[in-house]
C-alpha cells in the first residue's frame, strides 16, 4: 500500500507543478513562505541550469533566498509588469478568494500579485476551506494608529490581537509596521469586511485577496489539481 504524501511533500507537488507556467525571458513573481520556498528553490535549479528569467521578491526573505540561489533578482524600478507570480496561501476558498499574511508578508505580497498578468497560488489541499475565517485574517496597521485601529476592528467584531515575535516582542513586517490579527469566524462576505478594513484610516493593507488568483494548484494524495476562480 503506497504511502501518502507528507504535507511538506505535497508542497512540493505543487510548487513543481507550478513550473510549468514559468518560460524563458519571464519576470516572476517570488512568494513568501514555506511552499513558495519549495518553488523558489525549484526554480533556481532551473536558472542554475540555463533557464533565463528574472525575479520580484515578495519578501526580503524570499529576496535574499533567490539571490542565493543565483536568480536575477530585480524590482518595479526595471519591470512594472510580471509574467506570472506563484505563491502560497494560508487558506483558499470559493472563487480562488484567499487569505493571505500568516508570514508577515501581506503588504509585499499582494503589491508583486497586483503587478501579475497570471497569479498563481501552489497549496496543499488543507488549505482549501468553504468559508473563509478559519485562519486569523491579518492587517498591517502603521505604529501610531495602532490602538485606533484596533479599536474599530473591534467594533467591527473581528476580535483583532497584535502580533508578536517569537521572541515574545512586537512583529514588526519588513515596512515596519504591526500586524493585527484578526479573528472573524466564518465570513459569509469578504468583500463587505475587505471594504470595512479598507476604509479605517491608518490600515495599510489587509490578508484578503479577492479576485486576484487566476488559478491554485493543490496537491494531495491524489495528485495536483487546479483550480479556476
């Protein structure tokens, strides 16, 4: 009886599979976090083997992961358009609506996924939900209005707490600014609650990415499926 894929190896699965829509001559959008690692890792055995492409980082992380790797890494100074973008996805739920954050990058990341002609999000199947909520939904909030935010997202009832390091100090993200994360329970309408945070002033940018992904590839022990929005 053949074993099933650990999760680590259907991220594998994915983040391989997602391969097949990078060409020669790309500018490529680098995710962040544990499955877009796998694919920048991937892809920079391709680039060691020939493949000529260049990369936008989505995190100084991922930034400095590809540079090692030896992928041209380049940013919106050179190129203001990306071929495609692959990433990862904390959960992923009807019409390829996602939440994304839970590594601290949601600012960075939804900025290269804008930029991207295709955004491609590589998962395993644990992250695919039929309500988004499960996971806490991050939002970047600059220093100073901190409490103020806070105070209206609490209003709003989606129960914000500040995110720490593992240190036990604030998380401060790569634009220095904190972190809230939020936890909204099922949400039966996340472009209502996507509005609602967007209007608080002093928000930077939230972990819900609606209408962004143009497909997700989900591994699991059947193989990779896609999925469409």
């Amino acid at each position: 009886m053949l074993a099933m894929p650990s999760v680590d190896d259907a991220k594998v699965m994915a983040a391989r599979k997602s391969l097949e829509f990078v060409k020669p001559g790309m500018v490529v959008g680098l995710g962040s976090g544990s499955t877009a690692t796998h694919f920048i890792r991937l892809l920079g055995e391709q680039v060691q083997a020939g493949l000529k492409v260049r990369g936008i980082a989505s995190s100084q992380a991922s930034e400095e992961l590809a540079v090692s790797l030896g992928i041209p890494v380049i940013d919106f100074r050179t190129a203001t358009e990306i071929d495609v973008a692959i990433d990862g996805a904390d959960e992923v739920g009807p019409e390829l609506a996602l939440i994304k954050g839970g590594g601290g990058a949601l600012l960075r990341e939804k900025i290269v996924a804008s930029a991207a002609k295709q955004f491609v999000i590589v998962a395993d199947g644990s992250k695919v939900v039929k309500h988004l909520g499960r996971f806490p939904l991050p939002v970047e909030v600059i220093q100073l209005a901190e409490p103020l935010v806070r105070h209206r997202l609490e209003t709003l009832g989606l129960k914000p707490s500040r995110r720490k390091a593992k240190d036990g100090s604030d998380y401060i993200t790569d634009e220095g600014n904190f972190i809230l994360d939020c936890a909204c329970g099922e949400m039966n309408d996340p472009g209502k609650i996507a509005a609602e945070i967007r209007a608080i002033v002093g928000v930077v940018e939230h972990g819900l990415f609606l209408h962004m992904a143009t497909r997700a590839l989900i591994a699991d022990g059947s193989g990779v499926r896609e999925l469409l929005p």
